[in-house]
C-alpha cells in the first residue's frame, strides 16, 4: 500500500515540510556536538585515503547542460564543508554544512533522482559529493550513522570505478549523510572542484593503523514479473599494516535491492 503522502503532490510536500521540520528541531535540541567548519584550517598531516570522481559524465539520454550545472552546484557545496575537522566524539553532517540548496544562494538545475526517474532539480548532482564523501568514510574508524541509498538504478553503467551501491543520497534535509568520530584521533576532510575531476582527502592527525578495503559480492540483476532488480553487498575487510596484513575485521556494510530503469540484456537478468 502506497504511502498517503504519495496520491497528491500537496500531500507529498506537506510530508516534506514535516520531515524538515522535525530535523531542524532534532538538529536545535540535540546535545550532540557537530562538526564546523572553521576558515583557513590548518590541514591535517596524515592521509587516510585520497579519491576523485569524474564530473562530466553522460548519463543515458540526459541534457549534457545538468552535467555542466552540477560542477557550479558542486563548487558551492565543497566550500561549505572543505577543511572541516571532525574531533575525537563529534557528528559530521552534511546537510547541517551545506544548508538548503536554493537559486537565492546560486545554486542551479541540476540532475536529481526522485519520484522514480531522473529529473531537473535546484542543486541536483551534490550527491557526487556526498558519494565521495561517504566512500572516503567507510576506509576509515568513523562510523556511518546515517546514509541512504537511491531506491533504483537509472543508467547503465559508465565507467563506473566503485562498487554499485556504495554512495550516500541526500535530499535537504532528511535525507542526510552523518558520520560519528568514536575515536580519540581528529579526522579531517579537504576538498577541491578540479578541472575534471572532484577530489578528496580525508585526513588525520595521527598516522593510520590499519588498511582498509571495500568490495562487493552478490551483484546480480533479477528479474520479478515486468520489474528488473539489481542486488548486491558491499563488504569491508580491515586489515593491519603490518607486510602479512592480518584480517582484523571483516563484515557486510549494507545490503541493495533497487528498481532498474533501463532495458538489461536477456542473458544477464537471472
């Protein structure tokens, strides 16, 4: 049975006014410290893991131009979070930094997933930079305390480097990507809009204990009555430094299930 909210947009949009409602006060009455970004931080010394993305990437039969007006949305986002450093006890949120994307505060149509499809949106395409945020994250001890997925698949795959699944969607202000630091170390994100590529560093005060490695298993496309499903894992194996880099840890981080949108060739659908 469909939610109420999804028979009538108003309907919808109330919903949304109430969620973000409810956040905001969460976000006044918390006794929960966030991370803040401070001005001209002085960057941390050691490296956790760098990453970059590729900007400009064509998706299907989408209007190249979104992609061109993600790179303006993600420029403004980057310089709300860039340099912020998350101490030893602290939450990360990226909603609370970046605040609401609007035209008021330049930011421009972009690509969004919502409703079930691809679609124009003010300040669509900073889930790029929530992605890679979330990716630097889980190679490290923070935790991931709040993430969600988009619930389908809208492209094929291009290129794709990381494994299918393992980003964070973000929709203001609910829908949010929030890291705890449980450690006694003080974490450190540096970001950049390059030429063609976003780039990431994540970084800390102290020298790094162990390796980090994120990987799927499962990935399938499945086919159920006139729906395709794609499936899969995403594990984590945390391994010492050390030459023989003993496993210390080894576990599932999250489990996908979403709706695919495009036609998948006969002999891969199970």
């Amino acid at each position: 049975m469909k939610p109420l909210s999804l028979y009538h947009p108003i309907l919808y949009w109330m919903r949304v006014w109430q969620k973000r409602l409810f956040r905001q006060l969460a976000w006044h009455c918390t006794r929960k410290r966030y991370a803040q970004p401070v001005a001209m931080a002085e960057r941390l010394p050691f490296r956790y893991l760098k990453h970059t993305s590729k900007l400009i990437r064509k998706l299907g039969d989408s209007d190249l131009t979104l992609q061109h007006n993600k790179v303006i949305n993600l420029k403004l986002a980057v310089a709300a979070i860039d340099g912020v450093t998350i101490a030893p006890g602290e939450y990360f949120s990226f909603c609370r930094l970046v605040g609401r994307p609007s035209r008021k505060r330049g930011y421009v149509e972009g690509m969004e997933l919502s409703f079930g499809e691809a679609r124009r949106g003010i300040g669509g395409g900073i889930c790029q930079l929530s992605n890679l945020i979330h990716w630097m994250a889980i190679h490290s001890p923070l935790v991931v305390v709040e993430r969600s997925n988009h619930s389908f698949d809208p492209f094929p795959d291009d290129g794709r480097v990381l494994p299918f699944g393992s980003g964070a969607a973000i929709f203001y202000n609910y829908v949010d990507l929030v890291l705890h630091n449980p450690t006694d170390r003080s974490f450190q994100l540096k970001l950049k809009v390059g030429e063609q590529q976003l780039e990431g560093e994540l970084l800390c005060d102290r020298e790094r204990e162990f390796r980090y490695h994120v990987f799927q298993l499962e990935h399938r496309f499945v086919r159920e009555g006139e729906r395709v499903y794609r499936e899969n894992e995403i594990w984590r194996e945390v391994r010492n430094k050390g030459q023989v880099g003993e496993v210390v840890e080894r576990g599932m981080l999250y489990r996908n299930r979403v709706v695919v949108k495009y036609e998948v060739l006969e002999g891969v659908v199970e």
